[in-house]
C-alpha cells in the first residue's frame, strides 16, 4: 500500500511526531510504502528514525500535487482537516488533540484553574473564550478558532476518522459527529525493554514529565509534595516558555523545596527512560482533559507505576495497563497520601509496573495496532471506491 501521512511538523516535540514514527516504522517493515507530506518540517533537521525524507508542502495546492504524483492509496491526516479535495484520495484522519470540537482546543479555563466539561456550542464557548479565559480574546485569533471548528464539522464527517481514547470519541458524538464515521483506536506502547526493578534502595525518586503548563498540574503536584511527611525527590523534566520555566521555580522556593526537586529542562527519549528507570513512580497530575495521556504508555514500557488524575483519556489506558493509580484532580491531600503509600511500598510499586510492562506488550503492542490500522485503512479504501462509483 502506498501511505502518505500528513502533519504540521514531524519534528517539534510531544506525542504526535512520537506516535508517526512508531507507527510509519511499522509500515515500512511490512513492505508498505511511506511517505511524510509536512507543511512546517525543517528540512535541516536530520532524524534516522524516519524511513523516507519528509516532502515539504507549502499549502494545500501543493499537498494535492504530491498526492496525485506520489499515486498514495490513502492519505492519514494528523492535523486540522478543512481540505477540498476528499474525491481526490481516500482519507483517514486521527485526532490527537480537542481542536474539531473546541476552539482554543485546551478544554481548560484558564480564569479558574479548572478542566472544561461544556460540549462545544457557539454561545457556550464564546462565553468560555471572554468570560473563563479558555482561548484568545482577539478578535482576529478569535474569528479564526471558531471558524476552524466549523470547517472540521464540515469536513470531517466526509471521512473516517480515528479518535485516541473513547473519551475523545464520545466528545465528537455529543458535538455532533456521526457515531459511523469515528472510530476509536487506542496508541501504541513504546517498544519495551528489558525489565528492571525500580530503584529499592535510597531517597524514593518521583518523575514529572511533560510541558511546564499550569494545565499539567505542576501547581497541585508541588504543593502535595510540600506536604509528603517522608523522605522524597521530584524530577521534573520538561519546559514550558520563560515565564512558566521562572514560575515552577518560584513556586518551589515559596514551598521550600528546592532541596527535594531536580529540574532537568526538555530532556530526549533516551535520557527520559534514563530517569523512568531511576524512579519509583512517574506522576501525572493533568488537571485539563488529557485526551489519551500517553505517559501511561511510556512507564509501562519501562516497568514502572503511574500516580495520575482522573482525566480525560487518562482512565481509559490507566485502567487497561494496570499501573495507575488514579487521584481526583487537584486534591491535594490524595496526591500527598498516594506520594507517600508508593514511597513506602516499594513491592506494591514493583508489582504495579511489572504488571504496566505486561499489559503494554500484550494489549498496545505496535504490532497488533498496525494491523487494526490497516483494516481501518482498507475500511476507508473501500468507502470511498464506492462513493465514487455512486
């Protein structure tokens, strides 16, 4: 089959670009052909993990020239799709973020420190936008948030598409996708390495990894460990912009912390399964709707437990890995307390990851989520023969 999988840079960090290489490294060991059309990939960047150059396209003229010279059976969008051409090319699209059913695509109110629960909805949103503070206030950025919404609803039902958790899914249906067009498919694990037991001796060691954003709830988690009564330390590895990076460090000083918290800045794969592999626990205390939360994936394939929010997408793949354990958003006092069971359980951690390890490799194993794409693939393939033979 010949692939072309579409993006706004392949290159910049975070899961979207993590999950593309995964899954296109599958499809080139299975003899499928791949390409990579990208409208902001920098072509300087060198990445030996790809299996072909990404093709830069400057706009949707230029991405329907390729499409056609490359001759693709299928083109896998993993970005906003308002294209013109769905005759063209059968079409598949996977949504990573919020952005079809929200437009400041973040379902957090920045005004109260809060997750958003409103389905989406002009008045409602335009009222999160002035009064909660959940998107931008110009006009211009404004107009185009909203616009973007309401092309998706005009497009996306045209094709099939592919949500990351059921909980992404059930957001498009109550914002009024069809339930036949989306599908849901849960990502891959990282390829697992070889077990190792977490660390049993010394100070437990903690792990934050992820963006420096208030949404990623470093707020609550540093005031929870203020709290931890036992020898602990936090690793913090991730970066936001200055004013967030100078924030984080404030608030840990405020908190006298400074002496229980390392910050490591935006770290690569390599060095975070380096700290994964140093740590007790990884936490992940997102207080907006995280629509997989694939750090869940990453531990497990590491071996180790998860103390996380119940948010979004998060309980779906904490619950099937088994190496999570779930805390109310925000609570302070239940963080604090699940900080200090797993520091003084060391065999309950261990059991919790290993049972994570297992999980990942026999139910989000790269192999058995190609194969599911696959099918989705031909799905896609066969309905849109079809709707150009009607």
């Amino acid at each position: 089959m010949r692939i072309g999988h579409y993006i706004n840079g392949l290159n910049r960090p975070g899961g979207i670009g993590n999950y593309i290489r995964c899954i296109s490294s599958a499809q080139c060991l299975n003899e499928h052909s791949v390409w990579f059309l990208d409208s902001c990939f920098d072509i300087q960047t060198t990445d030996d993990k790809l299996c072909s150059i990404p093709i830069v396209v400057k706009d949707k003229h230029d991405l329907l020239k390729q499409i056609n010279r490359l001759n693709l059976d299928i083109l896998h969008i993993h970005a906003e799709f308002n294209l013109p051409f769905p005759s063209e090319v059968s079409i598949v699209r996977t949504v990573h973020v919020h952005t079809p059913y929200c437009p400041s695509g973040s379902r957090y109110l920045n005004r109260w420190e809060k997750r958003c629960d409103r389905a989406y909805s002009l008045g409602g949103c335009l009222w999160g936008h002035l009064f909660d503070h959940c998107g931008s206030v110009r006009p211009q950025k404004l107009l185009a948030e909203f616009q973007r919404v309401r092309l998706e609803m005009e497009s996306l039902p045209q094709i099939l598409t592919i949500a990351n958790s059921e909980f992404v899914r059930d957001q498009m249906l109550r914002s009024g996708y069809p339930a036949d067009k989306v599908q849901t498919l849960l990502c891959p694990a990282p390829a697992a390495k070889a077990y190792v037991l977490p660390p049993a001796e010394g100070t437990p060691h903690f792990l934050f990894l992820g963006r420096i954003a208030p949404e990623k709830g470093w707020g609550w988690l540093l005031k929870s460990l203020s709290c931890v009564k036992i020898p602990v330390h936090l690793d913090i590895a991730g970066s936001g912009n200055e004013q967030q990076n100078r924030a984080i460090q404030v608030l840990a000083e405020r908190l006298g912390l400074m002496d229980r918290v390392t910050f490591h800045g935006w770290i690569n794969p390599q060095q975070a399964m380096r700290l994964l592999q140093q740590t007790r626990a990884l936490i992940f205390p997102s207080i907006w709707h995280e629509p997989a939360g694939l750090v869940t994936l990453e531990a497990a394939a590491m071996g180790r437990a998860v103390i996380a929010s119940q948010v979004g997408g998060i309980p779906e793949y904490g619950n099937r890995l088994g190496n999570v354990i779930l805390v109310e958003a925000s609570d302070q006092q239940g963080l604090t307390e699940r900080i200090e069971h797993l520091a003084q359980d060391w065999q309950l951690a261990s059991n919790l990851g290993y049972r994570g390890y297992q999980n990942a490799q026999q139910h989000f194993s790269i192999v058995q989520h190609e194969q599911q794409l696959m099918q989705l693939y031909q799905r896609a393939i066969a309905e849109w023969q079809s709707d150009k033979k009607g």
